[in-house]
C-alpha cells in the first residue's frame, strides 16, 4: 500500500509543499478542488517533483465537459511525465447548478458517459481515431488537425472516480481505473457495500476481480504524544465524523454498524447551529471504527493491518491541526 499526501488550499505554497511531501517519502500528492483550481495545483506540483504521482482528489466532473477535462488531462499526463492522475467527482445538485450553471440529471449514468467521452477524445489525440462519440449527453464529432494536440509517449492519464452510493460507485468499477473511497466509511460498509458495487462494474466490462483497479482510500488518523495532543486529536476526528454522520445521504454507512438513530440526532444538532456538541453522539467505539487512534508509532503499522488489504494507495487525513513531525513518524512507523 502507497502512502500519500494531501496539498493544503494554499496555492502560493504548492511547489514547496510539493517538493517536501516528495522529500518525506510520500508516494503521491493529491489536489482538491474547494477554494482553487486543482489542476493549477497539479501543474505547479508537476513542476517542484520528481517522482511522486500528483493529481486531483477530486475535480467536479459535471463543472466542465469532456472536451476540457481531455485537454488538461492529457496536457498534465505528458507535462508530469506519466505521473498525473484525474480524479474526478460529481458533487451534488444544488453546487452543478447553482454554483456551476451546469446541467444536472441521472448523476451515474452521466458520469459514465462523461468519462467514456473523454477516454474517445484520448483515443483520437493518441491512437488517430476518427472522433464520433455519441450519447445522451454528451456529443463530440469534431476534432480538426488545428486543435489536436500531438501524442506523446505517456498517452492519456489514469482516471480514478470518487462515489459514495452503489450506482456510481458500480461506474468506477466499469469506466474507471481506480476508485476514491470517501472519508466517511469504514471495513464493514466497504465489505458489504462498497466492493461488491465496484466488483458489479467490473462485471459489466467482463473482468471477474479488481485486479490492476486502484482504490484509494483516506485512513482518518488520530494521533498524538501526550495526552493533550491526543484529547485535541480525539475532539477533532470525533467532530469531524459527527458533521459528516448529520448528511443524511450517509446514514447507510453508520446503519451498518446499527447506528443509524445516531445520524438522526446530529442532524437535528446540526440545523440547530449545536456543532461542537454533535462531537459528543460519537462514542470511542465509532472513533475506532472510523479512524487509526494511538502514538505514531502505534498508528503506523494499525493502518497498515486495518486498510492495507483494502486500499491499494492510502493518503492520511486529520480533522486537527498537529505537529507536521507527527506525520513524519508516523509515515515511517508503517514503512
């Protein structure tokens, strides 16, 4: 298992953040698209590194079109030398079409086309292929020498989807080549839920297992070294879980475990503006499930033992601010 690592919204400090996320022995780097563009982040990332894979974790699909998400994709695919990956996500109605002016419906069924398009346009630009992708909701038919790019020896990027309900979640395993498991999940929802989903994609395209799929997956950590690190550590990680338990889109994930009153309680704190106490409906046996809790040298190699059999690539994720050299220890405890 790949241990990566997470670019901050600070985009004036990509680069070095980039060249030390490299330095400490990271295998990847990772942009999200909140505040900037995440593939600005990518490009400068590309710029400062070496080695290490860097792509976007996510970039809102349905805010762009195939042809736009081909072009970047393929630019930072040949600029980083092979090392870009584009992590693609739908986000929810109300941000594609009050926030985008974008078009929403049928979110998994568009999102497979969306990335079928976009591997059509990769075909054209690299192997020569005559442009005509046609589908509900996407149309591209046209693609002059003018505006093809030349193809260059890394060819298209690997595309990874992020999903939290089975149907998209079944379209990673069909039209992906690797898988974001969202922050808010655990082994047993993974187990039930989320690789069969993956494993009935796959199917779809006639391949029995998840051999050469990437799932990729965030290991919340909690840790510290003494115990007012660890009672900040615990109130972050508890607090953070709770906002995400409040959406009820996520209620399935804590039903799996027969939490689900739980998820009605917080979401009555939170339209009450009560965040802080929305920490307290979280039990230490919820934080464990949900997180890696200990010393760094106790949460090394627990991660490894609780996802390494399951995620392919991992990159650590707090809901604290924490001393950076307690994820230098811990990196090297699971190594």
């Amino acid at each position: 298992m790949k241990i990566d690592a997470s670019l901050s919204d600070d985009i004036g400090a990509t680069q070095a953040e980039a060249a030390k996320i490299e330095g400490a022995g990271y295998a990847g780097a990772w942009a999200s698209e909140t505040k900037h563009d995440p593939f600005l982040q990518c490009l400068q990332a590309a710029m400062a590194t070496e080695t290490v894979t860097i792509g976007t974790a996510i970039a809102i699909g349905f805010a762009r079109t195939p042809m736009t998400l081909a072009n970047i994709g393929y630019d930072l695919a040949g600029y980083s030398r092979g090392r870009f990956v584009l992590g693609l996500g739908s986000q929810i109605k109300p941000h594609i079409e009050r926030r985008f002016s974008m078009p929403w419906s049928r979110p998994a069924a568009r999102m497979r086309e969306l990335i079928l398009a976009t591997r059509a346009i990769w075909a054209t630009w690299q192997d020569g292929v005559k442009l005509d992708f046609r589908g509900d909701f996407y149309t591209h038919t046209l693609m002059t020498p003018f505006f093809t790019p030349e193809p260059h020896e890394y060819g298209p990027p690997p595309i990874f989807l992020a999903a939290v309900g089975e149907l998209m979640t079944e379209v990673a395993g069909e039209a992906a080549d690797g898988f974001f498991v969202h922050p808010f999940t655990t082994n047993r929802y993974l187990e039930q839920v989320t690789i069969p989903a993956l494993l009935r994609g796959r199917a779809k395209v006639g391949k029995g297992d998840l051999d050469g799929f990437v799932v990729n997956g965030p290991s919340f950590v909690t840790v510290g070294r003494t115990q007012e690190e660890m009672a900040a550590a615990v109130f972050g990680t508890k607090k953070r879980i709770a906002f995400y338990g409040s959406t009820p889109s996520y209620r399935a994930v804590l039903e799996a475990h027969g939490w689900g009153d739980a998820q009605g309680e917080l979401n009555t704190l939170s339209k009450q503006g009560r965040w802080d106490e929305m920490a307290d409906v979280i039990t230490d046996e919820m934080l464990h499930e949900f997180s890696v809790v200990g010393t760094p040298a106790e949460v090394g190699p627990k991660l490894v033992e609780k996802v390494g059999k399951i995620y392919q690539r991992t990159t650590l994720y707090s809901a604290y601010d924490a001393d950076p050299s307690l994820w230098t220890e811990l990196l090297a405890a699971a190594k």
